[in-house]
C-alpha cells in the first residue's frame, strides 16, 4: 500500500508538472505573438534587407519580441494573482479551476524572474552588440565574425559590472563574508544584480509617475473627441483648407534650388493636413463620442488619480505611525486564504485598477520626460536599436511594479505563504519575490 501511495503521489507530480508547463508555454505564446505584431506595427520597414543585415534585424527582432513578453508577464502577474486568489475563495472546491493553484502562481513568478534576469543581463546585451557589430579586422566578414564580436563585447561586459559591484560591495561592507558572497554567482550575485536594478526601476516609476499622472488628461485629450462648445467647425475647415492650397501652390512655385525654403513648407504642410485631419475627424464624430465619452473619460482618469494619491497618502501615515505596518514587517495572506481587501471581489477589482493605472501613468511619464523624449517609438519608423532601449525600459519598469505597489500598499498578497498547496515551490531569492 505504501509503495502505491508513493507511485501515486509521483503522477499526481508529473501530472501537476506537465500542467503547469503546458498552462506557462500558452500564456508565453500569447504574450510572444501580441509583443511581435506591437513590434512590428513601429519596426521601420527601411531595415527590411536580403542580406545579412536582414538575419541580424531578424534576430534582434526574435529577442526583442521575447523582452517585450516577459515585460508584459511580469506587469500581467500582479494582477493574476490578485484574481487568482479571490477566484479561490469564492470556489474553493470546484474541479474546474483546481489547476490555479500556489504552486503555478509560484512557478509563474520564478520563471518571470529568472526570463528577466535572461533578458536584462544577457539577450538584449547581445542583440545591441549584434546589431552594432561588424566583425573583427583581419578576420573574414559574416555571421560567426559579428557573432565572435558579441560575445568579446559581452565577457568585456560582464567583467566590467562584476568590477563595479566588487568594488561598490567593498566599499559599503568591506568583510570576508560579503566578499565570499560575491563568489556564488547563481544564488547572490544575479538576485543582488537584479534587486539593484529593480531599485533603479523603483526610482525610475517614482520620477516618471507623477509626470504621467499630469500627462494623463493630455494624452486622452489628443486621442478623444473634445466637445464643440462655441465653435464653428466648417469655418476651421475652410480656414485651413485655404491655408492647404496656399502652401501647395507656393512650392509648386519655387524652385529645386531653394532647398531650405522647400523643407519648411513641406514641414508646414504636413503640420497642416495633420491640423485638417484630427478637424474632420471632430466634425464626423457623434453627438454621444463628442458631449459623453470625452466627459466621462475624464472624471475616471480624476476618480482614479485621486483613489491612487489617497491610497498612497494612507499608506504613508500608517508607515509613519506603524513600524510593523513595513512590508518587510508584515505577512499578508497566501493565495486563496483570505480576501486582499475589505470589500472582497469588488476591492480587488479595484486594486487591479490602480495598477494598470499606475503602470500606464508611468509608460506615459516615461516618455513625456525630456531625457527619453527621443526614445517614443513611431509607427512604422522606429530603428531596431530603439526598439532594443524601449523594450529594457519597459522591462525594467515593469520588473519595479510590484515592489513599488507593495510599498505603496496598493497590494498585500504574500506568496510565500500557500495553504492550498503543499507541494509549492519554495520562492527563490529574486527581485519579484522579494516584492510579494
């Protein structure tokens, strides 16, 4: 009997291994094919080549769509665990979902750190230096010379963090055992790595988010039809059409000689048809688009906005009064012991909310800072290099959120913590678990 409780349980594993694997190989594939078409709507189609320049954009490409999955899983995790756990409770003994359990919620979140840990440190590296590599002189030119260079550029690399983390690690805390740890590359210097760099992210969303919490009202002013109070629409139209055909008829008129002047008229007349255009769009727009969703709109992004700074500023005092009320003074409930919020379903609704509220807001005040102003991917016209800093900027972004909203206490799932599941994996020591 004992031996068949044992081969039992032994399946019972396969089978919840096999599961898991499938559940993550067709959540990656989804994310993958979004992130590749989200890339290839931006990717300038200029760098379209059949030679070898093609299969390195393709490459850079493969790996860049690749990044840009894992930045989507890992801001997509949050969410899904919040959701997981109150599907739980509220079915805690139904067939159908026995597969959402801790140990897939873990599994989900290891493997998220360790793709970001992958992607951060290795394949966007080597996709920056592959596409920016031509080869050693004096060897022969092709693919294995460019592939020889990446990797030169990648041990140059490496040796040069592990440098500057020795020497900052000797200057903050200059004993054996510190210096030891640095030794064990898998299990301290990587998570070490990696939690620096989810500090930088931390810092990052706290400089970008109120920026985009401000930038907000304007971005969704420019995407949505604002009402026509006091306005005459045909008037703007006519105004501007004339303005059209007068600068037409000024560069037909010049000549090719007078290159300066044809530039800046064709730059104003492009700026004017873009004018004509978003006006006709407001003209052909209803009555509803026009004098509802635009009002609407805005009074969420302000109910939202507001929810978000209240919630921050509440968490702010009970950090200030509370010493315990510290996340790493604090065990929240695991997945599928206890609701996250008072208001159960409905709370945790909201709180997946804030965060993708909060998520956007920072995308947004990412790029409306000046610094990565140049960064703002265009629509078919975007080169593969800025393709390669958007998708480590997002990753990074997205690799701070959950320990941003679990210090601002816009979560308190705790991972670590499964009661429903025995066999769990125990979490690594990495950034996004460190978060929860």
């Amino acid at each position: 009997m004992e031996g068949q409780d044992e081969v039992s349980a032994r399946e019972q594993h396969f089978h919840s291994q096999v599961r898991e694997s499938t559940i993550c190989f067709l959540l990656f594939a989804i994310l993958y094919i979004v992130s590749y078409f989200i890339i290839t709507r931006y990717k300038r189609k200029s760098d379209e080549q059949e030679d070898e320049d093609a299969i390195v954009n393709r490459i850079s490409l493969f790996l860049s769509t690749f990044t840009l999955a894992v930045s989507a899983g890992a801001v997509l995790l949050l969410p899904f665990s919040i959701i997981s756990n109150e599907i739980l409770l509220s079915f805690p003994q139904n067939y159908y979902i026995q597969w959402l359990n801790g140990s897939l919620i873990h599994g989900l979140w290891n493997l998220a750190s360790l793709f970001s840990n992958l992607c951060l440190f290795v394949l966007m590296p080597f996709a920056f230096f592959f596409l920016e590599s031509e080869g050693f002189a004096g060897l022969k030119k092709g693919i294995r010379a460019r592939i020889l260079e990446t990797l030169v550029m990648l041990l140059l690399l490496a040796l040069l963090i592990l440098g500057i983390v020795w020497v900052a690690s000797a200057l903050i805390d200059n004993d054996a055992a510190s210096m030891e740890s640095l030794y064990d590359l898998w299990e301290f210097y990587l998570p070490y790595l990696y939690s620096c760099i989810s500090l930088m992210g931390c810092l990052l969303l706290l400089l970008c988010t109120p920026v985009g919490l401000s930038r907000m009202f304007t971005v969704m002013g420019q995407l949505l039809v604002k009402p026509t109070i006091l306005e005459d629409l045909d008037e703007q139209i006519y105004i501007i059409t004339l303005e059209e055909e007068a600068l037409q008829r000024r560069l037909s008129g010049l000549s090719s000689s007078v290159e300066y002047n044809i530039m800046e008229l064709e730059l104003e007349l492009e700026n004017v048809k873009t004018l004509k255009t978003k006006l006709e769009r407001r003209k052909k727009a209803s009555a509803w688009e026009r004098n509802l969703v635009y009002p609407a709109v805005m009074v969420l992004l302000l109910i939202e906005t507001s929810i978000s700074v209240l919630l921050v500023a509440c968490n702010i005092l009970c950090l200030l009064v509370d010493e315990t009320a510290m996340p790493k003074g604090t065990r929240g409930p695991g997945i599928g012991s206890a609701s996250l919020s008072t208001f159960g379903f409905v709370g945790a609704a909201l709180e997946i909310i804030l965060i993708f509220y909060l998520m956007v807001s920072s995308v947004v005040g990412f790029y409306s800072l000046r610094f990565f102003g140049n960064f703002t991917p265009k629509k078919d016209d975007t080169t593969m290099t800025k393709i390669i800093g958007n998708c480590v900027s997002i990753l990074v972004l997205s690799s701070a959120l959950p320990v941003m909203s679990r210090t601002l206490g816009l979560h308190k799932l705790h991972l670590s913590n499964t009661s429903r599941d025995s066999e769990a994996t125990k979490p690594s020591a990495n950034g996004h678990q460190k978060a929860l």
